[in-house]
C-alpha cells in the first residue's frame, strides 16, 4: 500500500517538475526579447529594472497568457 502511494506522490512531483521545467524554458524567449529588444533606457522608465530576470520574464509570460488567451470555440 505503501509502495503505491509513494509511486502516486512521486508521479505528481514528477510532473510538478516537468512543468515547472517547461515554464522556465519558455520564459528565455521572453527574456531575451526584452532584454535585447528594448533598450535599457525604456526599461527602466517602464519597468525600474536594467535587466530582465527570468523569474519576471516567466510573470510576465503568465500575465500575457492571462490578458489574452482567446476562449472563442467553434463548433460544427
């Protein structure tokens, strides 16, 4: 029983993991475009940073994903 549990808790951290990982790894495009795309004088008037992190470029991400994911479905 024991066992079984420990198979299930694991599998969830697994996962947990993997989309963590993922996240991250989608997040670099969005760092670099700011990073590299912007100048660090509009960085810093807008957001009072010189540089992106990667933690900010993954809220950011997340933000944008929020703001304008589309939720029109068509159905035939």
């Amino acid at each position: 029983m024991f066992e079984k549990l420990a198979t299930v808790i694991g599998g969830i951290v697994l996962i947990i993991l993997a989309i963590a990982g993922v996240s991250i790894v989608m997040a670099y495009p969005v760092k670099w475009l700011v990073n590299y795309l912007f100048t660090p004088g509009v960085l810093m008037a807008v957001f009072g940073v010189t540089k992106f992190s990667i933690w900010r470029a993954l809220w950011l991400s997340v933000l944008c994903g929020l703001l304008f994911k589309s939720t029109v479905s068509s159905s035939k």
